[in-house]
C-alpha cells in the first residue's frame, strides 16, 4: 500500500483527498503547512506528496523546492486551482502537475503514473 503525504492549507480539500484516496487503498496523512509537512517527513516515509501551489503564508514552489532538496527520490504532484502554474519553471522539480477538479479520475491516474515510476 502507498502512503501518500496531501499538503494543502484548506482543512475541506485535505479532508476530500483523505476519503477519495483511501478508498483507492492508499494510506493518507494530510498536512495544512510545510512545517506540519516537514515533521511528517522527518518521522515517516512517503511514497508520493501532493502538494498544493498556493498555500496561505507561504508558497507552495516554495515547498516544492524544499521536498526536492532534502528528499531527492520523493516524487511530488503539483496539485492547484490554477493552471498558469505550469509554465512557471520552478513548477518542473514536480512529477506531475494536475489542476483540481470534482472528478478526481486525473489525479487519480498521475499518482498511479508516478507510483509505477518511482516502483521498485
């Protein structure tokens, strides 16, 4: 099973992400900032982080670049509202890139996509 790590500051999309994740069988924490990211990362290992481009204090690039540079083989999906974030060149350290959306059949696909590359 494949614990997956959902950075988001709004408490509703990490609580959506929990149930539709864990019914596809993945093991869910979720964190509302980088720092409550960082001790999940510092205690427990992850197979995939889903992160949020725009969280409130800081920004999620930002965090991006952070994961990347401490955990080099821990694959990140850009998760947004926003797809200009795309073009954005500090937006390519991520795996994948996917805009939010009620049906969560894209995201769904990204993560198995991204979890059958980084498989061992």
């Amino acid at each position: 099973m494949a614990r997956l790590l959902v950075i988001d500051d709004e408490k509703n999309i990490r609580q959506l992400f929990t149930e539709e994740l864990s019914d596809e069988g993945y093991e869910v924490c979720s964190a509302a900032t980088s720092a409550e990211a960082e001790d999940y990362l510092k205690r427990e290992c992850f197979d995939l982080v889903l992160l949020d481009v725009q969280l409130r204090a800081e920004s999620g690039l930002e965090v991006l670049n952070n994961i990347v540079r401490q955990y080099a083989d821990l694959p990140v999906i850009l998760c947004t509202a926003f797809g200009s974030y795309k073009e954005d060149f500090a937006s390519w350290l991520a795996e994948g890139y996917v805009v939010k959306s009620s049906d969560f059949s894209e995201l769904k696909s990204e993560i198995r996509r991204v979890l059958k590359k980084y498989s061992k």
